[in-house]
C-alpha cells in the first residue's frame, strides 16, 4: 500500500507538471478504460461554482505561458480565465476536471494563438470544446456601457454566450464572461471578473469593472461529449517516473501504471576549475547512462601568500603597511597597522597691516622634504587717515575738498560750482506779455551777476516750455494757465511732459470745479496717507473722496505721492462728468489694449473715446497703465471742462 501511495503522489506531480489536468483519476484497481469521467464526477459532486472567483492570479496556472510567446496568464491571461468560465456556465465543461491549466494547455497544443503573440485565434477557442460553436465578433470600436447596454442583455436573452472587451479609468482592457445566472434573474449585467488587480469580486455589476467597451464577441452551444482517449507509453528516466497517459482531443485525461525513476550512475568528469586564493575549485560529476551533469564537488580555496611593504608616515598622510598577494594570477591587496600623520612643525613670520592691505601671518612647515606654507592670523586694512582742505571756486573753476592720506592717497569732494557755470534765480519778468507786446523773463548770476533772457511772444503762451502751438496740450496749457486750474512747476516752467501726481489731478478737477469747501473730515476718509491740513492738496482730496471722484489704493490709503496713470485719471474726469453710460462697444474705439470689461476703468475709457476726450496715444492703442503727463492731464480737462465734450 505505501508503494501503491508513492505511485499516486508521482503521477500528481506529473499532473502538475504538465497541466494538462485539475483532476487525475487514480486508484488501486486502475484499469486505464477511461470510464470515470470528469462529466460523471461533477454530475456525483454537484457544481460548487468555484470558477466563478477563478482569476489570472490563481497560482495553478498564473505563471504558464500562452502560445509561444512570453506572455503568462498573469499577465495577459483574463480572456482565457473568460472563456473557461464561459465554458463551464454552459455546462460544456465542469470544473472538477476542466479549468484554465487545461483549457490553456488544449489551446497551446491546438496551436490556437498568433505567431509569437498571446492573440487568440476565436475559432479554435471553440473548436476544442465538443458542442460549443463560435458566433464572430458582433460589436467592435470603442461605446460606453450605458450606450450598449439593452442591446447586451437583448442578446443574453437570445442564449449567446458573450465574452466582452471593457476598458478601465486606467486605459487597461480585460476580458469577462457574462455571468447569465446573475443576469436573467436581475435583468442587471453581472460579469465574472477574471482580473485579481481590478479589485472586485468575483461576479460584479459591469459598469463596475470599467466604462467603454471595445468589443463583444459570442459563443452558441451547450452539449457534452463522450471522451476519447488516446494511449501513450512514457518511459522511466533516470530523474523522471515512467507512466501510460490516457489524452481526449477535448485535452482531459489521466495516468496510470507509474514506475518509479532509474536514478544517475556517478561518474568523475575532472576537474573544471582550479581553486584560487580566494574561491573554491570545482570537481564535476556525470550520468553515464544519460550524459547528465550532475552537482559538482569543491575544492577548498588555497589562501593569499602575503609580501609585506612598509610606508613611512609624512606631515600629513598616514604612514602604513601594505600586504600584496604573490601568488600568481591574484593581485590582491590591503594596507593595515596604519601610522598617524606626524603634523608639521611650524615657524611664524607677521606682517603688518597697511591703509590699504590687511596684515597676516605666514606659516611655513620646517620638516625635511615638506613644502606646507599656509597664511592665517588675518588682521583688517588700518585704512586711509585723510586730512581735508578746502578749496573754493572761482569764475572759471569748481570749488572742492582735497582729502590726502600720510601714505600719498587723495581724493576730491564736495565739489561747488565754477562761477563761471552761472547760478542763476528764479527768474523775474522784466516786461509784461500783452496781446500786442512781447513780455521778457530775465535770470540773474547770483555768483557773477550776469543776466540772460527769454522773449515770450505777445499773445502768447506764459511758459517758456509751452512755445510750440502746434502742440496738442498748447491751448489747453494756456487755458488752464488763465482758469487758475494750474500754475506751472514754477513761475516760468508748466513741465508738459512731467508725470502728475494722484494729488495733483485731484486739485486740478477741484479747482475745475470752482474749489468748493468739502464737509467731511480727514478721519472720516479712512486714509491714513494724508498731507498735513495746511497743504494746497488737502482740500482737495476731500472733496475728490467725498464726491466719489477718488476712492484711494486701499481702504486706508490714498496713494499720496503716486503717479496717475492714464486710466485712472480718465475714470476720475468720468466721475467728474457724473459716470454716464457709455454707448458704444471695445471694438468701436479701435483700442487693442483696453483692460477687461470687469475693470473699473472699461467704462470711464469707453466713455472718452466715445466723447473725443482722448484719441489715444496711437489709433489702436490708449496705453492705460502708462503714468499720464501735465500735458495729457490739461488737455482731457480742457476737451471737457472747456470743449464741452462728454457732457450731456
């Protein structure tokens, strides 16, 4: 009985070996008729459903190959694991007897896969199965599950049996039967899932394994079939057992009439590696009844033959002992009993700091053969003790102070005008500008006393830097010269082309507006950037923030002392004007760099160019965030305030 027992664990390892079987029929009174079949068996058992939860992970046949390429089930294995589950739901196969090993090794033997890929030819999937028929493909691109799903169960219902294509979030399609049971009972899509990396179980809703289908193809069929056997004789080796297989073309089967391996005849083959000093030699072994190299033997290493060579330490490196392999062939090396570095032995020499260069002392090593030369001890530059004399100018020459250092080093500072360069004053006018008579501003020397003048034409603008009257801020300077609205950046200079202020503006359009006394405070204003109450401007942000017209950088702040850009200051002539709608679009002004419509300068601009209030610094272009000049700032004021443009 124990031999008859060792027989049975033979012919299993046999079994798995081959896969070519999930049962092996053995017993005692084997008489290799091939009367107990796998359909006999599962009718006895009953029908467990286990292939349900059967996955490409599944250790029984997850590292078999598909075809002859290099695929495994587990790796690309999930139609197989389909269609073997297809297979049993149809009551084709039984899965006592037939699951993906079998079904696998049937189609590797029936050469049911392309060339050196893992694709499937689909009819001979269903050419080895006796009774199971292929239907072709009856859906192939890419469909969301929703799109097809009442012409699947449609078919279900018609008795195909459907294999389906379902690509994930992930881009990765798999294989799934569809579970019928499930199915017809619910009249919900339930698959069985083939793919453990999915994470599902075993039989799930559809639209649970992915979102897209890339194909639908389907099986008809249902009938078994007796099994047919062919016999053959497997000889016993010296490692492997000898045994008859009984194979169906359908690929079930079994084993009987084991006897037990032969075993090797040792037999020296000589020696295949030397030992060295550090690895063993081999002694290699073999069968001679089948030529089969068997374990090798070894020989123990022969070990290093150690010269010694002896390093003197220096200032800085170590000194050391080298041992050197002289064995032949080896070269092996190590440096051991190691010697500290003996440091150096160290003279100072200082030298002194200068004005100019820093002081350091330098260390120089004394030992024989050593060159170490090293500087450290740094002390700071005493610096430059200059004693300044000065010099003052004259008419033709600046004035100076000579600063000379003990050490020879000079420099000049504080340089004064030469008389001759002119200082001149402010400026007085000398004759009155009328209609009819030229006016003449004269500067005096406050060094030598010599005088220039300028002539302003009669009629006339009263700032020597506003004489051009084909200037397009000329009139509206002279105008707001007249109004009181400005008053030049002094009594002869109106700076066209200076940046203004936000707190200038505000009091251009406050005097515009006739200086009216404001009735709020500064407190109340939040800003916390005010001038003193003294200054020309204070008024006048009041009543810019009070009538609305200003509304400051932030909640607490002005922006006293900011350049205006061209877009805020035409929204504070806008508001001035009473912020009235404009009635035309972007697009109507020909301006390519307007801010958003969402800005609060969109519509102030609109409004200008809408009005003639600006024509832009070129016909496509208003230039928004460029800071706007005295020039520009006089010439809006005077379109509205004097042309009358833009108001109702």
């Amino acid at each position: 009985m124990c031999g008859m027992k060792r027989i049975i664990s033979l012919l299993l390892t046999v079994a798995l070996l081959l896969g070519l079987l999930s049962s092996v029929v053995l017993a005692d009174d084997v008489t290799g008729s091939g009367s107990a079949t796998a359909e006999t068996t599962a009718a006895e058992a009953g029908i467990s459903k286990e292939y349900r939860s059967w996955t490409t992970d599944d250790a029984r046949w997850a590292d078999l190959t598909i075809g002859t390429s290099t695929n495994t089930i587990r790796r690309k294995g999930s139609l197989i694991v389909a269609l073997t589950k297809l297979i049993i739901q149809a009551g084709l196969k039984d899965e006592e007897s037939f699951n993906v090993a079998t079904y696998l090794e049937m189609l590797n033997n029936a050469k049911a896969f392309e060339g050196d890929t893992a694709n499937l030819y689909w009819g001979k999937s269903a050419s080895l199965i006796p009774g199971l028929s292929y239907g072709g493909f009856i859906l192939s691109g890419s469909f969301p599950v929703e799109e097809k799903y009442d012409q699947l169960l449609t078919w279900i219902k018609e008795g195909r049996h459907l294999i389906i294509a379902i690509e994930n979030s992930k881009d990765v399609t798999h294989y799934f039967a569809v579970d019928e049971m499930m199915t017809l009972a619910t009249g919900v899509i339930y698959v069985m899932d083939s793919d453990s990396s999915t994470g599902n179980e075993f039989y799930v809703r559809i639209e649970d394994v992915g979102d897209t289908i890339t194909a639908v193809n389907y099986y008809t069929g249902g009938t078994n079939h007796a099994h047919v056997f062919e016999t053959t004789i497997i000889e016993p080796t010296c490692e492997d057992i000898g045994y008859t297989k009984y194979i169906c073309y359908c690929g079930e089967g079994y084993f009987d009439s084991a006897t037990e391996p032969l075993g090797h005849v040792k037999t020296l083959d000589g020696v295949t590696k030397q030992p060295t000093c550090t690895e063993e030699g081999v002694i290699q072994y073999v069968c001679s009844r089948c030529n089969a190299v068997l374990e090798p033997e070894s020989i123990p290493a022969l070990g290093h033959d150690y010269k010694t060579t002896v390093t003197a330490p220096t200032c800085t490196t170590d000194g050391y002992t080298t041992y050197t392999c002289q064995r032949s062939g080896c070269g092996y090396s190590i440096k051991d009993d190691i010697v500290s570095a003996l440091g150096h032995e160290l003279t100072a020499v200082v030298t002194k700091a200068t004005c100019t260069t820093g002081g350091y002392t330098t260390y120089t090593c004394q030992r024989s053969g050593c060159t170490y030369v090293a500087q450290d001890d740094f002390t700071a530059a005493t610096g430059h003790h200059h004693v300044a004399t000065v010099v003052a100018p004259n008419c033709g020459n600046q004035g100076y102070t000579e600063h000379v250092c003990a050490c020879g080093d000079s420099y000049l500072s504080d340089y004064t005008p030469a008389t001759g360069d002119h200082t001149w004053d402010d400026g007085v006018l000398t004759t009155s500008m009328t209609d009819t008579r030229d006016g003449v501003v004269t500067w005096t020397c406050s060094v030598c006393h010599q005088t220039k003048t300028v002539t302003l034409p009669a009629g006339g603008s009263p700032y020597i830097d506003v004489q051009n009257s084909s200037r397009y801020y000329y009139a509206p300077v002279l105008w707001a010269a007249t109004a009181g609205i400005t008053r030049g950046t002094n009594t002869f200079t109106f700076s066209p082309d200076a940046r203004c202020t936000r707190e200038q503006v505000v009091t251009f359009l406050w005097r515009a507006a006739g200086s009216p006394e404001p009735t709020i405070t500064a407190a109340q204003t939040g800003f916390t950037d005010l001038p003193s109450s003294s200054s020309s401007y204070y008024k006048a942000i009041l009543w810019g923030y009070e009538t609305g017209i200003v509304r400051g950088m932030s909640p607490t702040t002005f922006g006293f002392g900011q350049n205006v850009t061209r877009a805020q200051f035409v929204t504070f002539l806008w508001r001035f004007a009473g912020s009235p709608e404009p009635t035309i679009t972007g697009a109507s002004t020909g301006f390519t760099d307007l801010p958003v419509p969402a800005s609060s300068y969109y519509k102030a601009i609109l409004w200008a160019a809408e009005n003639g209030v600006t024509d832009g610094t070129t016909p496509t272009t208003f230039a928004p965030s460029d800071y706007c000049t005295r020039g520009q700032v006089v010439t809006f004021l005077y379109r509205y305030c004097y042309l009358g443009k833009g108001k109702s």
